[in-house]
C-alpha cells in the first residue's frame, strides 16, 4: 500500500499488520524521549503513533480507556487517591475523574509532549485536566513511585506503551514492590497487559512479578481494541486483598455515561477463555 495514503504497523512475529487510510499528516516531532506523529484518517479520526506504534485513535479509544479505569475502580471498596503512571493522552484520567468518590488523581507521566499534543488533536480527551482534582505530573513514574510514602494511594493505574525504552521498568516486579508499598490496605494496580493472543508469554511474566511482590490476588479482564495488535487487549488488576466481587449495584447505577463499559461488560469481562485459564492454571 502506498505509505502516503496509509499508515500500516507491522507485528512481525504474528505475521499480521494493522492498516488505517489517512487523509493527512497534522503533526511530527522528536521529543526528549520518543517519536511522535499525529495523522488525520478517513474513517478513525485522529490518530497518535509513538515511535512507530499506534497509541490512540478519537474513533475506537473508549474500549481502553473505559476499561483501564472503571473495572478496577469498581473493584476497590472506596477508591479515594488513584495515581495514573503514563496515560500522557489524558483519556484514562478523564474516565477516572468521572467517579463522584475520587478525591485526588494524579497523573505521572514522562513526556510532556504526549499531553500537549493530546489537548490540541485529542481534545475530548483532556475535559478532565482542570478538574480541581487532577495533578498532571511530568516525571518519572517509576521514580514517583519509589519514593512515594506508605499508604499514600488507593488505585495505581499502570497505563504505558509497550514494555520497551522508557515503559520497560513498568513491568518489572521491582516496580510492583514499590507499589505494594505505597498502597493503602485494600490498595491495586491495574496494568495493561497486551493481548492473551500475542503476548500470553509476557501476561504470566506480568503476573507472577506482581504475585512475587506481594500483589498476590489477580484479575485479567478482557476487551476489543482494534487498534491493537491481534484487535483483542487485556487489563490485569492485581490486589494487596482478595478481589471478590465488584461493587455490581454500584456500576449498574453509575452516576455518569459511558460509551462501552457497563455492569454487564463488566461481569463478561473476567470470563477466563480455555487456554488463558489453562496457562496460569485458574
């Protein structure tokens, strides 16, 4: 295809690519730590590629962020402090802020150049950023994280690009050890983990760091994103207490709209498939 009319990633290893024809380039830039590019497409609205990977699109992005935020906000008993590490489009904070409980999200990520370029082309997803509650960082997560004090957070919200360059420590289990220091008693991380179809190796990686530091109750949901590879995403929350079951009366009453997410969704989203329930042996 002519690489001036499309914008095609390849994922060598599964033998498959992920094409979007677009219209134009609006925007392409080196920052401090990545690649940025923002194209306009025909069908999928605006479209952010970092370091040659799409990230986000106006058209498809509710899938991912709706939920990387709810399921898990629902799942804590009183989510009051959320930390958001990464998440520069602003869309995971915007979902976040949503819930009437939250009293404090504070978003950490490296590249202030992500947030900038959001607010100019993705500027439904940056309603939130003067929420009185919001506190847009632009630090090191893994940092902020360290040295946070004990008990100082609720939900942390892992929402980073692949486990490469500047995301990699994301992934490790030293990094959730820090967070199980840092969160309060009945405290969570939810991370994006891939896709169960690609990367099923890297999952259970994921989940036995978090299991080792200590994060030892997991949940993987599972969600459409076809902007992704395989078009089919994860979000494993891993706990300092038992999971159980989410707050169900409180999402079938939720006190704001959603273009995805609902308690049905939810309940859906922690069906197991065979070879995934196989391979952590659930």
């Amino acid at each position: 295809m002519n690489p001036t009319e499309w914008f095609t990633e390849q994922h060598s290893d599964a033998g498959s690519a992920f094409s979007l024809k677009i219209k134009q380039k609006l925007h392409e830039e080196q920052s401090e730590f990545q690649h940025l590019e923002i194209y306009e497409t025909e069908t999928f609205g605006n479209l952010m590629i970092i370091d040659g990977c799409t990230m986000v699109s106006t058209r498809d992005n509710f899938f991912y962020h709706e939920m990387m935020s709810h399921p898990a906000l629902f799942t804590h008993p009183d989510p009051k402090r959320v930390w958001i590490i990464g998440g520069g489009d602003c869309g995971t904070l915007r979902e976040v802020l949503k819930h009437p409980s939250v009293e404090q999200a504070v978003q950490i990520d490296i590249d202030e150049r992500v947030t900038r370029l959001a607010e100019i082309y993705f500027p439904e997803l940056c309603e939130s950023n003067n929420d009185p509650r919001a506190d847009l960082k632009f630090i090191d997560g893994i940092k902020w994280v360290k040295d946070a004090e004990p008990n100082s957070v609720d939900i942390i919200i892992v929402d980073s690009t692949d486990p490469v360059g500047p995301a990699l420590g994301l992934f490790s289990e030293e990094f959730y050890r820090d967070c199980f220091a840092c969160l309060s008693e009945n405290g969570m991380v939810v991370q994006q983990s891939e896709s169960a179809l690609y990367h099923l190796k890297l999952i259970g990686e994921m989940r036995d760091a978090m299991s080792n530091a200590g994060l030892n109750h997991l949940q993987t949901l599972f969600f459409p994103q076809c902007l992704y590879p395989s078009g089919w995403w994860s979000a494993t929350i891993a706990s300092k207490g038992e999971l159980g079951k989410f707050r169900e009366a409180d999402s079938a009453n939720k006190p704001f709209d959603t273009t995805y997410y609902n308690v049905d969704i939810h309940k859906a989203a922690l069906a197991q498939p065979e070879f995934v329930k196989k391979a952590f042996n659930l």
